[in-house]
C-alpha cells in the first residue's frame, strides 16, 4: 500500500508518516520501482500500535521504545501515565476554578483581571509575607474573588495572613457571608474558628444572624467569639456567654466590657446585675469572685451599687478592697458631674 492510500485510510497526514519513517518508528518494508514507500500489513499494524500508544499519551519515543524494547514493561509506563495525567488534570482543574472566579468577580477592566491573577497566585505562595502583601495590595474599589479569598480564610495558619484575608473580606460589602457560613458547620474546630472570626470583622447587619448560629457551637472559642462581636453589636443573647467568660476568666476584662456596653444600651442592667449574683452565690472561688467584681464596675445602675457594697464585706480581702476602690471611684465620678 502506498503512502496516500496509508494516509487516507488511517488518517495520519502523509507528512507524519514520512517523520515516522526519519525516526525508524514505522519503516515501509519496501519501494516500488518508482522509489515510492510501500507499506506491508505488518507495517500498517505498527502504525495502528503507534496511534493506539499516542492516544495514551505516549511520545513518539516512549511508543518506539514500547514497541522495539522486548523487555519494556507496560505496566511500568502506564502507572507514570496515570500519575502524570493525574498532575495535569488537577492543573487543568485549578485553571478552571481561577477562570471561575475570575468571572465571578465581574471585572471590568483587563487590569482588574491582571489583579485578580495576581492575588490568586499570591495566595498560592509558600510565603506568608508574599500571601499578606498579595491581600493587602488590592484596591479598594477593585473587582474580588471572594471564594478564592473565603478559602484562604477558612484554612491560613499565618496569624498576619489570616487578619489581611479577615479585613479583605469586611471590605467586600458582604460578599462572601454564605461561604464562610459554610466554614461554622465544617466538621474542624480550626476551621469553625477562623470562620467566626472572619464574620465577626463584617460589620453588616447580614452577619449578625450568622454570629447568633455560632452562641451554640460545641467549641468555647467559637462561642465566645462570637458572643465579644454580638455583644459590640448590642444583642443580648449574647450576655450568658460572656458572663461565662467572665467566671471562667477566658478573656474576661473584654468580656466585661462588653457587658458593660450592653447594659448601658439594651439589656436591663438588673438582670444583669442578678445573673453576675447567682453567680457569686454558687460557691465561686475568690479569684472568680474577684473577676465578677471587676466586672460589676462596668454595670451602671443602683443593683450593681448594691452588689459591689455587698461585696465591700467579702471573706477575701482582695475582692472587697477591689469593691470598695470600684464605688469610691464612682462616688468621685458623680460627685465631679455635681
């Protein structure tokens, strides 16, 4: 068979047959009278081999080598096959998620696009100075790819990093809210944390429902969390988490605050005032009695007064000096408004 009717049946273009030949990778057994190549059937069948082996992904080498090597081992060559297609399907797939958020982020200019790229393969860095410069170089009004940064958020190890991705992400107006809601149901504890944190900085009212869901996770950091940025917030259902931590002296002097801000804005500061009593009144130690005296000094109200007097007669002798310097401070406070 001669080489127009070998490229006309099996599709390869006369042109690769021929680098075929240079190569010694299909050789026409013979020439016609006229110098012309002409293929045997063992020929052809070669060639089918070649192109079955090319459709693997093989080189021409790697299918020569198959081919004339008789102690080549298939499966060895299959199983870099396999790994390599592997790398380049997930590079593949990478590609398509960053064309993705590329789109998502609706640029409308080729220099938000060259931005964007260049945030992506900031967060990609080994770096943490590269990935924090890569978040904190982005221009205000510029064009985000919020699930690229919510997924750095979700998983950035790097204190520094992780408050740039945090403040990239109160800039957004709220984008990204329901991809870190996600990160409050994720079955690790790191994760759930980085997540509330990340809401906690939103300042939108949409975040706020988000920070009520986290009061009943299973871990204190989430809860607490999120009861400091409810609180700054004046919602009360944040109170019983913070009065925990202040009994349990986890971040307790901003806890305390923090309820002070409530009961100047929202919550009765009686109730309060009688929580922080059942509390004292359950057999806490001194150092717990001594934290909820601190904290009775950020109650306004006459129940706190009454409370800290009491506390004047306290068995330890540092919470009731703590108490009585608390209302002395307070009658000179009233006394210069007088």
């Amino acid at each position: 068979m001669l080489i127009g009717e070998v490229s006309r049946q099996s599709g390869v273009s006369t042109r690769m047959l021929r680098h075929y030949d240079a190569l010694g990778l299909v050789t026409p057994t013979g020439r016609t009278v006229g110098g012309y190549r002409e293929y045997s059937a063992q020929d052809i069948r070669r060639l089918f081999h070649v192109e079955c082996l090319r459709t693997l992904g093989l080189s021409l080498h790697e299918a020569k080598r198959a081919l004339d090597d008789p102690e080549f081992a298939p499966t060895a060559l299959v199983g870099e096959l396999i790994a390599h297609t592997r790398a380049r399907i997930a590079t593949e797939q990478e590609l398509l998620r960053n064309l993705e958020r590329i789109d998502a982020a609706a640029p409308a200019q080729w220099d938000e696009v060259t931005s964007i790229v260049a945030l992506l393969r900031g967060l990609e860095s080994d770096s943490g100075n590269r990935r924090q410069q890569a978040v904190l170089s982005q221009h205000a009004a510029g064009s985000l790819p919020v699930d690229a940064v919510v997924q750095a958020a979700l998983t950035e190890e790097d204190p520094n990093v992780a408050g740039a991705l945090r403040w990239s992400l109160a800039r957004a107006a709220g984008a990204g809210l329901s991809e870190l809601a996600a990160g409050l149901d994720a079955a690790q504890v790191q994760v759930r944390r980085r997540a509330v944190l990340a809401i906690a900085a939103v300042p939108r009212a949409e975040a706020t429902p988000l920070l009520r869901l986290a009061l009943g996770d299973t871990d204190p950091t989430v809860r607490e969390r999120a009861a400091l940025a409810l609180g700054s917030r004046q919602v009360s259902e944040a109170m019983p988490v913070l009065l925990e931590m202040v009994v349990a002296g986890r971040s307790d002097v901003e806890a305390a605050e923090v309820l002070g801000s409530l009961a100047h804005a929202t919550v009765r500061a009686a109730d309060l005032v009688r929580a922080m009593r059942d509390a004292l009144d359950g057999g806490a130690d001194s150092a717990t009695r001594l934290r909820i005296t601190q904290a009775l000094a950020e109650i306004p109200g006459d129940a706190a007064r009454a409370a800290l007097t009491d506390l004047t007669s306290d068995s330890d002798r540092t919470v009731a000096a703590t108490a009585s310097a608390i209302l002395g401070a307070r009658d000179r406070r009233r006394r210069g408004k007088g």
